[in-house]
C-alpha cells in the first residue's frame, strides 16, 4: 500500500461525504415541503451512505497506518500529523487540502443534521398537538373501559379530516 491508495480513499470518502450532503439536504426539502409520505426513503439512503462511510473509514485508517510506519510516525497517526510528516511538499499539501475539504464537509454535515432535527420536532409536536385537539393521545386506546368495566365510547365526537397527500 502506499500514499497514493490513502489519497484515492480519501477522495472516495469526501465524494460519499458529498454525497451525504446531498442526502440530507433532499431530507430536509421533504421535512419543510411537507412531504413525510417520502421521509422514510430518504432516510434509508442516508443510512445507506453512512454504512459506506463507515467502511471507507476503516479502509483509509488502516491505509494511514501503513503509510505513518513507512514514513517512521506513529502508527495511529492523524492526517494532520502524517501530512506534517510528508517527505515532500506535494503530499503534504494534498494531504492538507483532503483534511481541509473533510473537516469543510463534516461541519457541513452537522449544521444539516442539526436542521433536519429541528425539523423533525417541530413536525413531532404538531402531530401531538393534533392528535390532542383530536381528543385522544399518541397510541392511546379511544374506547378502552371505564372503573366499572364497562366500554367507553370516543372522546371525538365529530368528523375530523385529514390531508392525506403528505
């Protein structure tokens, strides 16, 4: 192995960082078009992109670690460090510029997270707030039994509607 497979994986993880990007982005265009009828395949495929992230990230530390013994650093050695320890200029400056666009999408990554959170409360507490003006709660039995034993009727007395498109 050598420093040229740690820079494909490199670029391999930032597209798939991009990737993510994109991913949560297309989240978030549902969360605020009101779209949750899709939600669920979007999530999926972020999921998905995490799971390859996941892989291209033990791929690349065990590649840095091959590369940091062969440059006599530490075998746990961070990009930084092993761009600092470069032999040449122009893979610590590839190095540096991979660090740079890793560290760029990940603060990235958090502030859509971040968002689509928000999002998605906000969307919890209207549900709640609708399944209350409904009379009933989230996962509560509208009949049920009074303390005598005997069935009750709904609380919602009344038609409700409901806009099934989202």
């Amino acid at each position: 192995m050598s420093v040229n497979d740690l820079s494909t994986l490199l670029w391999r993880e930032r597209e798939l960082l991009d990737l993510l990007v994109f991913k949560l982005e297309e989240e978030q265009l549902l969360l605020t078009a009101g779209r949750s009828k899709w939600l669920h395949h979007a999530t999926r495929e972020v999921e998905q992109v995490l799971g390859h992230l996941r892989t291209a990230g033990i791929e690349r530390t065990v590649e840095a670690s091959s590369v940091a013994v062969a440059w006599g650093l530490p075998e746990d050695a961070t990009l930084r460090q092993l761009a600092e320890g470069a032999p040449d200029e122009v893979w610590r400056d590839l190095l540096l510029s991979h660090l740079g666009a890793l560290t760029a999408l990940t603060t990235q990554i958090s502030s859509l997270r971040d968002s689509n959170l928000t999002y998605l409360r906000a969307a919890t507490r209207a549900t709640q707030e609708t399944l209350a003006n409904l009379g009933t709660t989230p996962g509560a039995d509208p009949f049920g039994y009074g303390s005598r034993g005997t069935a009750r009727v709904p609380v919602a007395a009344g038609a409700s509607l409901f806009d099934r498109q989202g």
